[in-house]
C-alpha cells in the first residue's frame, strides 16, 4: 500500500505512555519524526520500536522546536501533531484524499474535540479550538511565538471536516507540572514588557477567566469537568501574574534571600 507524501513530527516531553497510543495509527505516513525534549522516560525506546525516527532538541520553546526539524523534512507535506492528539480513521482518510487534490493549497486547518478529566468539552472555549498544522513543506517558512506559536506560511488555508481527537488534561498532577512550565515563560514576557501587578490584578484576571469560562462560554454545561476546567483555568492566569510580581521586585527575591544567607552567617551576630 503506497503512503502518504507526509511526514508527520511529534514534540514530546515524556511520553511514552501516549507514543503507545498514537504511533501505531499513524503507518499511513511515510515518514513519523519523534523529537525528544529533556525526556527522562522511555519516550525513546518507544518511538524507535514503533518505527518512528528519534531526534532530541534542547531548544524551550515549540517555535524552535517546529523549525529546527523542518530542514529534515524531504515530503511534500508535514503534519505536526502532539502526542495527546489522535488521527481518527475519518480524519486519515480525509487527509489522504486532500493531499492528492490539493492544487493552490498551501495549509490544512483542524477543528481539535478537546477531552479534559475524560469529558468531551463542547463549552468553555474549548469549542473553537482550530489548528493549523498540516502544512506543505514548500510554503511553510517556520514558526514564531514564545507561549502559543504561530506559523508564518504563503498560500490558501482550508479546514477540514473529521475532527482531531485532543485526549488532555487527565489529571491534576499532569495539569500542575505544565503550569509550572508554561505560566512562567508567559510571567517574563509580560514582566520583560514592564506590566505591573497589584492585588486587585491577580483577583480580577483569576475572576474574570473563570467567569469568561464558566459562564459567557457556557463551561458549567460540561457538568463538573466544565467547572473544574473553568476553575484550572483561572487558577492559571493567577500563577502567571504572581510571578510576574515575582520576577518584578527590586531587590530580586534571590537578592533578598542572599542578604538574609549573609545576615545569618555574620560572626558574633544573631539572626
């Protein structure tokens, strides 16, 4: 059976258990490139025994990550897919048959159905969730943003009808850890662009996205993962102004702590 002119590339960051999942759908490709970022499971062993290439990347932000892979790609198309995501048998078939009747066609956009705590979410936002990611090598010039990238491409975008499964945010420990990494990268965006936080901004911008969540966007139909989500969210925004305070105090927080370490261990002296 002949394959599909398409590499498919998926960034991952210990995931070996999804890799499991999704790669064995994804043979229709000629071609599934891994790209490992600080992995410390078996996300490698994985991807090399379900016939996948492995690369690593040191870089910290998706944008690089994307454009660093792309002089690697030698199909006409590339697919870039996260190891959460699935490629339902009617999506597959969809793409096939575009890619071959794709004239003045530079891009392919996808309407992701995003699952979170195992729920379907139809509110919230979550209902507008397209993505542009499949892409002809051609007249893709690469990536740009720190936080939600973009691609920078020259030519006709189309969408497509069979939706892209979003299988996320699982649990709360899994939720934690990506706060920890992603709400600090946006903190010293906003800090590096001199936003001053106060107390009534980290209150407002955690009421206000629970309320936009919750009850503009209807998330309180999705039941309690409607609510729950609405609530992760806001709690989100929160942690993003905090350490935008954080990092916008003088002297540093680090400075202040090196003065306490310095006060302790003066001699004769009691702290």
């Amino acid at each position: 059976m002949s394959k599909a002119d398409l590499t498919i590339v998926i960034i991952v960051r210990d995931e070996a258990q999804n890799l499991r999942y999704l790669l064995p759908s994804l043979d229709w490709a000629a071609r599934v490139i891994v790209l490992g970022n600080h992995c410390l499971d078996e996300s490698e062993t994985v991807a090399k025994q379900l016939g996948a290439d492995w690369r690593k990347s040191e870089s910290e932000s998706f944008a690089a990550f994307r454009n660093e892979i792309l002089p690697d790609i030698t199909t006409e198309w590339v697919f870039y897919l996260d190891a959460d995501e699935r490629v339902t048998a009617k999506l597959r078939a969809e793409i096939e048959q575009k890619l071959v009747n794709s004239a003045g066609v530079a891009a392919y956009r996808l309407q992701r159905q995003d699952y979170h705590y195992g729920t379907l979410m139809r509110y919230g936002g979550w209902q507008n969730d397209l993505v542009t990611r499949i892409f002809r090598r051609s007249c893709l010039q690469g990536w740009h943003g720190e936080i939600h990238e973009s691609p920078d491409f020259e030519g006709r975008a189309e969408t497509l009808h069979a939706p892209l499964l979003h299988f996320t945010h699982r649990d709360t420990a899994t939720n934690l850890a990506k706060s920890s990494r992603w709400t600090i990268k946006e903190a010293r965006l906003l800090a590096a662009a001199g936003v001053k936080v106060t107390k009534l901004t980290i209150i407002r911008k955690m009421v206000m996205e629970f309320y936009r969540r919750f009850w503009r966007d209807q998330g309180w139909r999705d039941g309690m993962a409607g609510f729950v989500e609405a609530l992760v969210q806001a709690c989100n925004r929160a942690f993003v102004y905090i350490q935008v305070w954080e990092l916008s105090q003088k002297p540093t927080i680090e400075q202040k702590y090196q003065a306490l370490e310095e006060k302790v261990n003066l001699p004769g002296k009691a702290a």
